[in-house]
C-alpha cells in the first residue's frame, strides 16, 4: 500500500537530519490512495475491499557524513575554538 518517505543525512554524532520526505504510490487498483485505484472505474465495494490508510512511514538514511551536524560541532570546541 501506499505510504510516506522520509530519507535522512546521518551525522558521526549519530544526529539524524531530515533531508525530505515524499509520498511513494503503490500502484495497486485496491488502494483507494493510489493513482491507479480503480483506473478502469468498474462498480466494487470500495470500503470492504480496498484498503484505505497510508502504511506506517518508511525512513531511510541515504547519505552519511564523517563529521558532526551544525549543532554539535557549535557546541562541542575543538582544540579550545569551535569548528
């Protein structure tokens, strides 16, 4: 079914940074959120026979940095200055 998306940037602080999130679409004819929900529009019982919530958010860490996020590299001095 359909569901949202969420991918991240994770940090070597292990700060976790929301880069977007996007709807990812099924594709299935029995999900009334999905584009192609009964594309060809015959006559059925939508409510018993399609689902009709979004699946739990998917979340996905797409990109790692070997180095602290803003916050923490403002927070944390290195070497008595902060980086």
């Amino acid at each position: 079914m359909c569901c949202n998306l969420s991918t991240y940037v994770e940090y070597s602080c292990s700060h976790r940074i929301l880069q977007q999130t996007q709807y990812l679409d099924c594709n299935r004819w029995d999900c009334r959120l999905s584009k192609y929900h009964n594309h060809d529009n015959a006559e059925h019982d939508c409510k018993n026979n399609c689902a009709q919530e979004l699946l739990e958010d998917r979340h996905l860490t797409v990109d790692w940095q070997h180095r602290p996020c803003t916050p923490c590299r403002v927070l944390a001095p290195t070497n008595g200055v902060n980086a």
